[in-house]
C-alpha cells in the first residue's frame, strides 16, 4: 500500500514509541490521527510535528478500556479526514508487580490491563475494520511486547495481555484477509519511554548484556518496521521482534 494520501489512527500516539511511529508514517506521506488518553498537550504538540511534514493531522481522546467510547473514536478518526486506511494498536497501560508477588496482582489490576492492552485493540480492529473494508482495503499493525513471547515484563497480567494481542495478531489474518492485512511488532525495552522509566538501571544494564548488539530496542527501528508492513501487499500474521537481538535464539 502507498501511503500516500492515506489516513492513519494511532492510538497512544502521545507516547513515546507512539510519536515515533506517528513521524514516520507522516514522513511516508499518510495524515495523521493521533490517539490520546489524558495528555492532550502531548498529542497537540505531536499532531503540530506531523503538519510541519505538511501532512494534516488531528487528535482524538480514547479510553481503549472502555469498549463503547473506543469504537466511538474509531469513527471519529475516520471523519477527522474523510477515511480510515491504518489502524496502529500502540496504545498499552501497565504498572509493576513482581511476579512473585502474586497477591499485589488485584482482580482489578489484571482486568483493567487486558481491558486495555487485549480487549481494546479487539475493539479498535473491529471497528476499523468496518471502514477499511468499505473502501477495499486496510492495514492493522499491534504493537506487542517480547513480554508476550517470554515470562518477563512489568507483570504476569501485562505478560498475558501482550501474549494475547499476539494471537490476535492471527486470528485477525486471518479473520480480516484478503482486504486487510494485520501485523504485529514486538518491542524489547525501549530506554527514553515512560514505561522504560519504571525499571531499574540494573535491568537496563542486563538487558543489553544479554542482547547480541548490546543495545537496547530503537522507537526508530519499531517506527520504521510498522511503516514496511503497512506498505507490504503480501505479508499478514507476522510477529517481528525488535529488541537488539535477544529473543531469537
Ligand atoms: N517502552 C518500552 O520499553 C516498551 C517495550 C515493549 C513494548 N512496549 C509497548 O509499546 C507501546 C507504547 O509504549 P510506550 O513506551 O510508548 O508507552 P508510553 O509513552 O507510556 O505511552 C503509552 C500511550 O498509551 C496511551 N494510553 C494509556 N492508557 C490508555 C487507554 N486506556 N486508552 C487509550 N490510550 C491509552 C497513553 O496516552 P496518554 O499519554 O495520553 O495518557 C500513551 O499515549 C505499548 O503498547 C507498550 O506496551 C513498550
């Protein structure tokens, strides 16, 4: 797919790995919705980059957890521009608790995690899928976590909930072929990110000593793959780790 002329929703498109995958589509020429829970300065401040690349872009507040007001946001992101040809599932809530720590995990911390990170871009891809289909064709890109390959990551629940979009990943190919295409990135730890700020430097420190390249994941690199699967016309299902090289043996 040429992303030129296209229109693109990111969800979490004010975060860290969210702003660099929002740039880069812009840069591949596509306008720009950018997804927003509560920090709509942000998503101002990102939506004002993506128009000096002289694409159109605008925001749109989203609480992914809440399953109405989530396809609610999917149709307003079709009507900010006319269209809607790419939706990027970034948008993700987490909170650390130990694995070990097995009664920190509340009912209700584990419900609001899948409810954001598994039932929403369910929610999300349904409801776009709706709009793509209309117009013949679509690409869906989820950004997962290497959390969701491996027992590790800021919680079990958090864990599971990426091993689920995962499979979604999938089982959406699946549903959604041939029109639209659905692809999934998974990231190792990405330093600089809100989500990096909550782990401990010695976590860091292992991390990139246990990767081959000895570095950690680049927002860059996500970025720049979610824009070679939303281009590619014959690859569905995927899952592409990016993590400096640790999971892949
Ligand atoms: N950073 C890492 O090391 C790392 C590693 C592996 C995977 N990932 C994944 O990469 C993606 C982006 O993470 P990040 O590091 O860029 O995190 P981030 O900077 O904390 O951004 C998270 C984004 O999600 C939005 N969000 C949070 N709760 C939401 C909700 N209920 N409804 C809608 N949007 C919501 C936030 O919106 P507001 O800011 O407007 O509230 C923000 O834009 C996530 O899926 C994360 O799991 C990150």
């Amino acid at each position: 797919m040429d992303l030129k002329g296209r229109v693109a929703f990111v969800t979490g498109g004010s975060g860290g790995i969210g702003s660099s995958i929002v740039q880069a589509l812009a840069m591949a020429g596509a306008d720009i919705v950018v997804g927003f829970n509560g920090n709509s300065a942000a998503a101002l401040d990102v939506c004002a980059a993506v128009k000096t690349l002289g694409q159109q872009s605008d925001a749109v507040q989203i609480d992914q957890a809440d399953s109405g007001a989530a396809a609610a946001a999917v149709d307003r992101a079709a009507g900010c521009f006319g269209r809607l040809d790419v939706l990027i599932n970034n948008a993700a809530w987490n909170t650390g608790i130990p694995f070990a720590d097995l009664d920190a995990l509340s009912v209700e911390i584990w419900d609001r995690i899948f409810a954001t990170n598994a039932r929403g871009p369910f929610v999300l891809a349904r409801a776009a899928a709706r709009h793509m289909r209309e117009q013949g064709a679509g690409r869906i890109v989820n950004i997962a976590s290497v959390a969701g390959l491996v027992p590790a990551g800021s919680s079990i629940a958090y864990a599971c909930s990426k091993a689920a979009l995962i499979h979604l990943t999938r089982c959406l190919a699946v549903a959604l072929a041939p029109e639209i295409t659905v692809n999934c990135v998974a990231p190792g730890l990405v330093e600089g990110t809100r989500m990096a700020a909550r782990i401990p430097e010695a976590v860091v420190r292992m991390v990139k000593e246990q990767a081959v390249l000895k570095r950690t994941a680049s927002a860059a690199d996500i970025a720049q793959q979610v824009v070679a699967f939303c281009r590619a016309d014959s690859v569905t299902g995927q899952v592409l780790n990016i993590d400096g090289g640790v999971h892949f043996h």
